[in-house]
C-alpha cells in the first residue's frame, strides 16, 4: 500500500473497495454468464405428459389499440384450445379496451379502483375470480396487453411444468426492434438477459427471475402462498418470495413473448425509474433476508437472487469505479492505483476488452441482427448502459414513491408480421 496518510489514505480505502466490489460482482455475473451457451437442459423432455389446462390472464389499462392483436395472437397457439381460456382484466379503463377484447374472444373482466393502482393489485383481484372457479386450471399464465405470443408458447410451458415447476418465464422479445435508437437498445438488453442470465441460472439449477409477463405459476401454489406483490415491480417482489420458500422460478427458452418496447428516450426514461423505484423498493425489504437464507441453508439460488438485488449499489459502484478510471487515465488520481491488487493493469484491459465484445457476440450468435445493425445495435447499447447511472440514483432516492404509472401504447403489430422476419 502506497504511503498514505488521513484524508488520502480514506480515499485510498474507499476507492480499493469501490474497485474490488465491482470486479468481483462483474467476474461473479460473467462466469455464470458462461453456463447459458448450452441448450441441454432445454432440450430434456420431461417425465409426465400431462396436458395442463391454463387461464391466459392479461392486464390492460387503455389499451384499445393493441389488445385485439395480443387476444388474437393467444387463440391461435399450437395447444387444444379446450385446454385453455382467455381472460383480460380491463383495469380502471376509460377508453375501448374491453369492447376491443370482447370482440376479439376475451373473457373480460372490468376492474375500478381508484386507490389501489397498478398491475399487481389488478392481478390480486383477478386471482381471487379464477380460484372461485375451482380447480378448473392447473395454471394461470400472466401478460401485458401489448404482448403478442409466439405459437408453441404453452405447448413449451406444458414441457416445463412436467418437469417439476410450478413457475416459469418464458423469453421476453420484442416486438420493434429498430423503431427507434432506443427500443434497439432495449432489444439488445433483453436478448443477452436470455442468454447470459436466464438460461444459465436455468441450466445450474438455479432460480430465474419472472419478468413481469410471460410467465405461468401454478394455481395450487398461489392459493397455498398468496400473491401479495403489489409494488412497482410485482415480478421482481414474487420472486424474491418464491427464493425465501425455496421455490424455484424455470425457464423456457422456446416459449417466447413479443413485448412493445418504448419508442421514444423519455418514455423509456419514465419507464426505467418506475422500474428502479420498485427494484430498490424489494431490494430494501428482501436482500437481508435472502442473504440470511442463503447461508443458513446454503441456498445458492437464495444467494443469487440476493445479488441481482444489489444491482443498483453496482451501478453507483460502476460510476465511482469509473471516475477514478479516467482520473487515473488523465494521471489526475495517480494515488489511488489499485492495480497490483489483481497483478496488472493489462488484466484490467482484458476483463474490458472481453466485456466490450461479450454483447455484441451473443446477439450475433442469436441472429437478432439484421441489415447490417450490428455496429449501430453495439453503440447506442452501451449510451443505454450509461444512462442507468442517473436512473439508478432517482428511482433509489423515489423508491418510497409508489405512484404508478402508464406507458402509451400506439403501434399494432401482429404474431404473424413478427414471425414472417423470424
């Protein structure tokens, strides 16, 4: 340790854990990253062929113009349609919404509340209506209304139920890739999220994360735990309480969901700290407990779990860890060099160099790109990432802020559009 003292050996300190917390966190999330290039375990076919019988649950909130094209897409999947119904909650609506699903073939179910807003307690409501139905589906399977759902969507589900499950995500896509600079980057987002996190955890036997629609859950299972997630992130909430019980979120990488990502900064910028309120919001509530489980029960996946987490502390650790970066580039912080902590600053160098080529070789690998977007798709991925930065900061100083709000949806496109360019 150079030879330092007060104020300066402070900022030495601090800036050596600032540094070592984000390789360590990095190497931690790039290293299980490596265990979703495979396609085994997706590929196992289960014991039981059991054909489940799925409430196709959807939330809508003034979603006139897309949810015929979302109803439509769910009754024409490659599944007995005698083994499934369609219900769509038309939540605190004031337009077309629930005419527009009753045309297409939707149950609908019309749901008013003004104080208690939001998918989640529109999805509590709901719940409570199809257990009043008794045991007449296995499962219930949740989307958003600006959803469009590929074909073998149950029929991959049903695969994974009979492997043992009682949740599992589907792949989330998207629908418009290139509409915009920004809805490209979100694409790329949650094209690697598939590969690098969900399928991995998937194949280490891991829990995976819900993310928010695409999803099934048995109807046993909420009746036995309850739902209860009701935040800005009702997704992130109930799995953090699947991890505490020691249930197990898995994953289907063939059963895949077309969501409508925001065309435009601003509502991608609205969207994302309504999105962080909620994440530091079930980070405050659950990261001690799941940390405890974890080590209590060496619960690997309640570990994991507790780690994503902690992904808006990174964030900020990211931010510090890059400031002094440049500083030190400039030889403006010179001091605090924390090289010899890990041998060089070359192994620094290749942990960036293989992070800066890691995105854009998974969505090459996955043929997302096309007409040459993929230096286009690589740049702008990583002004995305930036912009995290602040988005971390204001939704963890708002978390307490559970206001929710709408993104506005206005572009129809069909299953039958998106699978014509697949």
């Amino acid at each position: 340790m150079p030879d330092l003292k007060g104020f300066e050996l402070a900022l030495y300190l601090i800036t050596a854990f600032i540094q070592i917390f984000v390789f360590v966190f990095g190497g931690y999330y790039i290293f299980i990253s490596f265990f979703g290039w495979s396609n085994k375990k997706t590929n196992t076919e289960p014991k039981e062929t059991k054909m489940h019988r799925f409430a196709m649950l959807v939330a809508a909130h003034n979603e006139e113009m897309v949810i015929a094209n979302m109803v439509k897409s769910l009754q024409n999947l490659n599944y007995p349609r005698e083994y499934y119904d369609i219900f769509v909650i038309a939540d605190n609506c004031d337009d077309a919404t629930a005419e527009r699903a009753r045309e297409a073939g939707a149950l609908v179910y019309e749901r008013t509340n003004d104080k208690l807003r939001g998918k989640g307690y529109a999805l509590e409501w709901m719940f409570e209506k199809i257990f009043e139905m008794g045991d007449k589906y296995d499962s219930i399977s949740i989307f958003d209304a600006d959803n469009v759902v590929n074909k073998n969507y149950l029929y991959e589900m049903n695969k994974e139920l009979n492997k043992g499950y009682e949740v599992v995500q589907g792949v989330i896509d998207s629908k418009n890739p290139f509409d915009s600079w920004i809805t490209c980057a979100y694409s790329v987002s949650f094209w690697s999220i598939s590969r690098m996190f969900q399928n991995a955890r998937y194949n280490l036997g891991m829990t995976c994360q819900l993310s928010g629609t695409g999803f099934v859950v048995s109807t046993k299972l909420l009746k036995e735990i309850g739902w209860g997630a009701t935040c800005l992130t009702e997704d992130m909430e109930f799995t953090a309480k699947l991890a505490l019980m020691g249930k197990k979120v898995g994953w289907a990488h063939k059963a895949v969901v077309y969501d409508e990502k925001p065309l435009t900064f601003k509502q991608s910028w609205h969207q994302r700290i309504r999105w962080m309120q909620g994440h530091a919001d079930v980070a405050s509530r659950f990261t001690r407990k799941l940390f405890k489980r974890a080590f209590k029960e060496r619960d690997f996946s309640a570990f994991d779990c507790a780690i994503y987490l902690l992904q808006p502390v990174k964030v900020v650790a990211l931010l510090f860890a890059t400031i002094f970066g440049f500083g030190q580039l400039f030889g403006i912080f010179d001091m605090f060099d924390m090289s010899h902590l890990f041998g060089s600053k070359e192994l620094w160098s290749i942990i960036g160099v293989m992070q800066m080529f890691y995105i854009p070789f998974i969505v090459t690998y996955e043929k997302r790109i096309i007409n040459g977007h993929l230096i286009w798709s690589y740049l702008i991925y990583g002004f995305y990432s930036l912009t995290w930065i602040p988005i971390t900061i204001i939704g963890w100083c708002k978390k307490n802020h559970k206001e929710w709000s709408h993104t506005k949806h206005t572009r129809q496109i069909t299953i039958d559009e998106l699978e014509k360019i697949q």
